[in-house]
C-alpha cells in the first residue's frame, strides 16, 4: 500500500496518530485546564511513570498542545540532557515568555517578567540568559541565589499572572529522574508550597520518567509520596492494542482481517513503540486492503528487526561484557518481570550480591535496569529480556 498515507509513526516520542489506552488521563488533564480557565485555580501535581517506549514523552507533548491554544505560559524541558535543571528550566521558560508577550498584553507580564530577569541573572550571572524584552530586574523575590526558594517564589508569581490573565502555567519535565538529589529537593519544595494554599494558583507541573521516579522523589522529600498524583503509564491492554492499529488504518479507509489484528496485537504485547513499528512496517508490506495474517508475517519480521537496532541493540552495545552477564541473569530469572539481586548473583556464581553492585550499578546509570524496589533489578525496555536471549 501508499507509503506516503502509512498513518503509524513509531519513533522516540513521536506522537501516534491515536493515543489508545490514554484517554482517562487526557480527560483528567482537561479538568485541570477548564479549572484553571474558569477559576484561576489549580490541581495536584503528576507524575507520569512507567518504562521506555510506552509514551510518556508523548503524553507530555499532548498536555502541552492541549493549552498551547489557550495562552497558557508553558515550558518544557528534559533533566540531565545537556544544563542542570535550573538552567534548561530557565531557558524554556525564556521561551516561553517570549511567546506570552505576544499573546497577552505587557503590563500584564511586566511584573512577572521583572522577577524572571532576577531569577535567571542569579542562575546564569554571565547574562546569557536574556529575555529579549527591555524590563527592570525586580530584586529580592527570586533572587537569593538558593534554587528551592527561587523557585518557590517564581512558581507563586507565575500563578499570580496567570491567574490574572486568565490563563495557567503548564511545566514539564522530562527524563526527571536524571535529575540530581538536589533539583529534585528543590522541585518538591516549590510545588508542595504551591499546594498548600487554600485555593492554590493556577500552575501545573507534570514530571516523567522511569518507574523508579517516585522512589526516587520519596528519597529527596518524603512528603513527596504524598504530594503528587501519581500516573503509572503502563503497557496497553487488549483493546487499546486493537484500537491503536485499527483506528489509523480506518482513518485511510484500511481495514485489517481478524486473524492479522490478532496475529498483530499479540506480537505487540500492548508494547506502544512496537504497536506502531508493526503497523508501519505491514502496511508498507501489504499490497491491499484488508490487511491479512501473511502481510502481518512480512510486516513484523521488518518490524523487529527496526526494533532490535534501533532500540535493543544500542543498549546491548554501551554494556561491558561483565554488564552483559548480568543483564542475562536478569532476563533469565525475571523475563519481563524483576529479577532478585540475590537470584542474579547465584545464577553468576557470585557469593555474595557486593559482588555484582558495581556493575549493577552502571547499568542503572546507563538507563538499562531500574530497582524496582530494594533487592530487585528491572529492564527499563520493555522486551529486552527476549532480545537477549537472542544474542549470541
């Protein structure tokens, strides 16, 4: 079939054409928005967890169309990648800014804008950081140079002027959990601040990252097991996996037999990323619509094959040889559920668990494996263990 129309779109944090499955959180995320509109009154924080390719960057992409209409002051961000968190988030937020002065009128941003500039001369003294807009730095509101009560202070006049204008604050953070101890500390400081007005000002933050997320907040504060709305982003259930091949195929006037749909979503494993190489690679392979078993046998060879060297086999390649032996412990006594350290060191003839620790953990730097809880070892890839058993 047309190539040009294939509707799936498999990718790190491409959005696919229907986010099955998701639409319960969407629509919590809309009552935010509404509230926030009509009210000037905001919600809990999220956090969005789960494991790599299940569409949290995604999701986050999403909450963040869903306002970009409406005028909200947004920034987006993703910890660890290239600046600490106080600089990446000061420079998405000067983007944001510069797209609120366009929208909205300045005296109403004058004095947030003010406040910004002190905040960011303190993160940056060097003044690379610069809005582009000739205002005065209002001094002695977030400006001691220490980040939590910065950013406590920014976070309560960003929700001033939004309310104000009648909009909201919408920040997202990536990957939070490459943040450090101490931007995490600081984050949970602001927001539990934020929370705990009577009628707490319209700012929404959602953070996302690996299942370890919320342990790893816990760590920072330990209020923070209490401070956030915590959204697991799981693998997809049987009818999302349906949904999630069939709805675009429909869309381009495609339908599927029942025995390629069920061949299809089984291979799937509700696994969003694969969900959508499968869909990709067996329209481009079938010839004509309904999609058949025999095109889904074509198109899933194609499919794995994208997915063994575009995601498996880069992670496979950064591990060292001791690494590897342990991430085939792993897989071969947890599959695709946790491993017990104690098991993995037995099956490595190791006497004792110290004995693995250290490359345990770089593996977890790596991003390979995640403590699901103490004495337990994950894959942070859904489908990783099967791959492994794979390789020579």
């Amino acid at each position: 079939m047309d190539p040009v129309i294939n509707p799936y779109r498999p990718g790190a944090g491409r959005r696919p054409p229907l986010l099955a499955g998701r639409e319960p959180l969407l629509a919590g995320f809309d009552i935010i928005r509404r509230r926030a509109e009509q009210f000037g009154e905001g919600d809990r924080s999220w956090v969005l967890n789960g494991l790599r390719g299940v569409g949290k960057t995604a999701l986050l992409n999403e909450l963040l169309g869903q306002v970009s209409g409406h005028g909200w002051i947004t920034a987006k961000v993703e910890a660890g990648a290239s600046a600490p968190l106080p600089m990446a988030l000061s420079q998405a937020l000067i983007r944001g800014l510069r797209t609120a002065t366009g929208r909205h009128p300045e005296p109403g941003l004058r004095r947030l804008l003010g406040v910004f500039k002190a905040f960011s001369v303190k993160i940056d003294p060097t003044g690379a950081l610069t809005l582009g807009v000739d205002v005065e730095a209002i001094r002695g509101v977030a400006d001691s140079g220490r980040f939590a009560e910065d950013l406590t202070a920014l976070f309560d006049v960003l929700g001033e002027t939004a309310r104000d204008l009648s909009v909201g604050v919408l920040l997202l953070i990536d990957e939070l959990q490459e943040a450090t101890l101490d931007e995490l500390t600081a984050l949970n400081m602001a927001v539990h601040h934020h929370g705990q007005a009577d009628t707490p000002l319209p700012l929404a933050f959602v953070g996302a990252g690996l299942p370890s997320l919320p342990a790893q907040l816990a760590e920072a504060t330990s209020y923070a097991e209490r401070l956030y709305d915590y959204r697991p982003i799981g693998l997809l259930d049987q009818q999302a996996s349906r949904d999630a091949l069939i709805v675009p195929a429909k869309q381009r006037e495609i339908e599927w037999t029942p025995q390629g749909l069920a061949a299809a979503t089984a291979a799937g494993g509700g696994y969003p990323y694969f969900l959508q190489a499968i869909g990709k690679h067996v329209w481009d392979n079938a010839r004509r619509s309904p999609i058949t078993l025999d095109d889904v046998d074509i198109g899933l060879a194609d499919a794995r094959r994208e997915v063994d060297d575009g995601l498996y086999r880069s992670r496979w390649e950064r591990a060292t040889r001791a690494q590897r032996d342990l991430l085939r412990a792993v897989g071969r006594i947890g599959g695709a559920e946790p491993a017990a350290v104690a098991d993995v060191a037995k099956l490595m003839g190791k006497p004792r668990t110290s004995d693995i620790s250290v490359a345990r953990n770089e593996l977890i730097k790596k991003g390979l494996l995640y403590a699901p809880e103490r004495g337990l070892l994950a894959f942070t890839v859904p489908g990783m263990h099967d791959f492994i058993d794979r390789q020579p």
